[in-house]
C-alpha cells in the first residue's frame, strides 16, 4: 500500500473529496431540495473530472473537457452518491497498480473554444488539481445550501492551505 507516499496521500486526498461529494447530494436529497437546478450539475461537474483523471492514468491522456456530461446525474442524488462511492473504490484499487511518472493532459482553449492544447503534467499534480477543484465547486454549495438553512461542516468547501492558515491562527 502507498498510503504514506505522495500518491497514497492524494488518492486518499482524492477519496476525502468524494465522499464529502456524496455527503452533499444526501444533504440535499434529505432536505428534499431540487437537486437539478444547482446542487446536481456542480456534483455531476465534479465527478466527471474524477473519472476523466481516472480513465485518463490508464490511457495515457487526461482530458477533462471531453466529458460526457451526464444529465441524469445532475438530477439524482442517488445516482451521485453511487457514482462517487464507484469513484472512491477505483481511486482505492488503482493505489494497487503502477503509477506513471508523467501524463499527458489534454485542454480545449480559446475565447471561442476552437484551439486544443496538450501539456505534460503528472498524476500527483493533476489528484492534486480536482481535489482543489472540487473544493471550489463545494464551496459554492455551502453558499446555495446555506441558503436553504443547511450547514456542511466547516471543512467542506475549504481550501486545504485555508484550513491549515485558521488552525495555525487559532493555536497562535
């Protein structure tokens, strides 16, 4: 097991995220909220990401723009939570198989969106990348969920270096 080397500790990173993905589609879904007009498509956002990285490490290009953008997951919560509970297995049993020590990534560019990019990067980097872009997407459903009178805990939707900067404040 890697649980103690950068990779381990981003796939576990990773699977922090996702669960906290699937914590938010059943807060939703038991406040009987309309999870497909904003809570659905942030999640469905997310998850793609999530399974582009993961098809991405076997094939040998990452491309996050080429999602499949699946509608029905913006409109069940159920499905969400499967499919970030399905993501959190594979991250988990991907740990057990040999890592790349570079990937491609693959971006659509330009105001028009007509110019496609290809750069190098690496797996740590790019668990790293939709970790942080998950936060950013939660972080936005704290605020709509917050709306409705619901509360996440305080660490869902907040950058890790925050945190890190409001423990160090209040220990000093």
């Amino acid at each position: 097991m890697r649980a103690r080397d950068p990779i381990g500790r981003a796939v576990g990173y990773a699977i922090d995220t996702l669960r906290q993905g699937a914590g938010i589609a059943e807060v939703a879904e038991r406040a009987g909220l309309a999870f497909a007009e904003q809570i659905g498509p942030h999640l469905r956002h997310v998850i793609e990401h999530y399974e582009a990285l993961l098809a991405g490490l076997d094939q040998g290009v990452i491309d996050y723009d080429n999602r499949c953008r699946d509608r029905s997951l913006e409109c069940d919560p159920a499905l969400a939570r499967q499919r970030c509970d399905t993501l959190a297995d594979g991250f988990q049993r991907r740990l057990e198989q040999p890592w790349p020590d570079t990937i491609a990534v693959a971006f659509d560019g330009g105001i028009a969106g007509d110019d496609r990019f290809v750069s190098g990067s690496t797996p740590l980097r790019e668990l790293l990348f939709v970790a942080a872009h998950a936060v950013h997407h939660y972080a936005l459903l704290r605020l709509a969920l917050r709306q409705h009178g619901l509360n996440l805990p305080e660490s869902i939707g907040k950058a890790a270096a925050t945190l890190r900067y409001e423990r160090e404040r209040q220990a000093g």
